[in-house]
C-alpha cells in the first residue's frame, strides 16, 4: 500500500514519517477471477453491516449496483452519471435512484474512472465496477488496506470528487434516456 500511499499524496509521510507501527494497518492483494466469483464485493459486502460510514466513488454503478453497495443516510457515493454513460448502459439511474432513496448522497462526475470504496477504518481500490457484470461475469482486482493514513487519504480523494450532486430534475432525464447495456463478457463466458 506504500504505492497507493503516495499517488494520493500523503505530503510528510515518505520515508516512514509520520508513522509508527499501529499506523501500518494491513493490506492484501486479492486477485480474483472466473464465472461467478465475487471475491472482491464480499470483501467489502463483509462489512458493510456493522459499517457507521461508506465513502466511495465507483466509475459506473450498473445493474444490481444498489445491491452490492447498498447505502444509508450519511453515506457518499460518486459514480459516473453522464448523459454518455446513461446512453450506454453503464451507469443504471434506477440504482442510483434506488441510493438516493436510502439517504445516500450522491454525486456524478464525468471523468472518474477511479473505483475506491471507504468503509469505516478499511479503504478497498478495485478495478470492478459497481454492477453485476463486475461481479459475477469479469476478472478483477482488489487491494484493501486499514492502514489510518491510507484510509484518510482515500476518504479525502473521494470528499474531492464530491462537487456535483445528482439533482432530482437531472435524474430523471437520465431515467428517460437510460437503455439496459448488452456485455460481451456474459455472452463469451456463456459460450464457453
């Protein structure tokens, strides 16, 4: 996580500065892969019952997004809710609206491609999607650390992303214009 660490910036804490032992938390790598395997959802899915406070930006929240990520008041999500991600399916504005009705703050911004979930003292940085399709039909990737600065420094990057809310006069013309997306990846694993 000593990578991570520094892409976001931690300013006085290369070289160990600013540290101590307790401060190091754990991290892991879980690649993960194959029809079906979800290694990546359960690690967060395992805490999201006991969590007082979810962060996250996920580029698309897609299909069953609500379900994966289910959300409550207080909670922030930042997704990719373009009129282009709409048009393409990728970003499902049921799901969103599903969140928002849960209390979820939710923010759009058209450049995030970033996938950071913030749960409590835990930070997971994925390569999946908030949707089905990440979860149940493609190969991904997942680190998790609980080391306290990379979990400030996560929950900072994502409150950074948080400057457009969804507004509910948007949302609807992202209800009107959204079609259901056709993936590859199902119809390949399907063949197999």
């Amino acid at each position: 996580c000593r990578r991570v660490d520094l892409e976001w910036g931690l300013a006085g804490e290369k070289n160990g500065e600013g540290r101590n032992n307790n401060d190091r938390g754990r991290s892991g790598w879980d690649a993960t892969g194959g029809r079906g395997r979800d290694q990546d959802w359960e690690g967060v899915a395992s805490r999201l019952p006991s969590a007082t406070r979810v962060v996250a930006a996920g580029a698309y929240c897609g299909i069953g997004g609500s379900d994966y990520l289910p959300g409550r008041d207080s909670d922030q999500l930042v997704v990719d809710l373009s009129l282009g991600a709409v048009k393409q399916g990728v970003t499902d504005p049921r799901e969103i609206k599903k969140l928002m009705e849960r209390g979820v703050e939710v923010f759009t911004r058209s450049t995030l491609h970033a996938k950071v979930v913030v749960i409590d003292d835990a930070a997971f940085v994925t390569a999946a999607n908030v949707s089905q399709n990440a979860r149940q039909y493609l190969d991904e990737a997942a680190t998790l650390s609980t080391s306290a600065a990379t979990v400030r420094a996560a929950k900072r990057f994502v409150r950074s992303l948080c400057s457009e809310p969804i507004l509910e006069g948007y949302l609807k013309e992202c209800l009107a214009l959204y079609k259901p997306p056709t993936f590859k990846a199902k119809h390949l694993i399907a063949a197999l």
